[in-house]
C-alpha cells in the first residue's frame, strides 16, 4: 500500500516526476524486452533441436537441410540482430531524461 502511495505522490510532484516516471517505464520496457529475447532463443534452439531430432539432419552437412531447419536458422539470426540495439536505446532514453532533468533543475534554482 505504501507503494502505491509513493507511486501517486511521484506523479503529482510535475515534471520532475514524469521524468522519473519515463525512467521507471524504461526499466519496465528493456527488463520485458530482455525477458522476451530470452524465452524466444530459447523456443528457437528447441524446435532446431526438434527438427534435427525428428527429420535425421546431419548439421556437419548443408545439402541435408529441411525448409524447417533453415526458416529455424533465419529466425534466429533476425532475433540476434535485436540485443546490439538495446544499449543505444538506454543510453538514448537515459540521455534524455538527464537532460529534462537537468534543464528543469536549472529553471527552477532561478
């Protein structure tokens, strides 16, 4: 209870509070982001493991792969592209916020 409380008392502070407010979300977003990269690899390598399992691929040899081990492989290497972003996006939003931060900071010790 106390903290919704606390919770309530941050978004009437003004725009200082929604600055912080913009932090909490971040944490929110990339923690659900990394939660979903991580449960997505990991359906991934079971179904390639399925698949070598259950069609007999020899993974040493290409010319045995299946459209399923293969449309496997390309999903997985489109995910891997997503990680590398996600410190550019923190740093971004984190810059951001500071910024807001500071600027407000400073109009109101005038």
């Amino acid at each position: 209870m106390s903290l919704m409380v606390k919770m309530r008392s941050v978004k009437k502070v003004g725009k200082k509070g929604n600055a912080m407010d913009v932090l909490s979300q971040l944490g929110i977003g990339i923690a659900s982001l990394a939660i979903l990269l991580v449960v997505t690899f990991l359906i991934m390598a079971q179904a390639r493991t399925q698949i070598v399992a259950v069609e007999g691929i020899n993974v040493s040899n290409a010319s045995t792969y299946t459209v399923a081990f293969n449309a496997t492989n390309t999903l997985v290497g489109a995910v891997a592209t997503v990680p590398p972003w996600v410190p550019l996006i923190v740093i971004t939003v984190i810059g951001g916020a500071m910024i807001t931060l500071v600027s407000l900071f400073r109009r109101s010790s005038r």
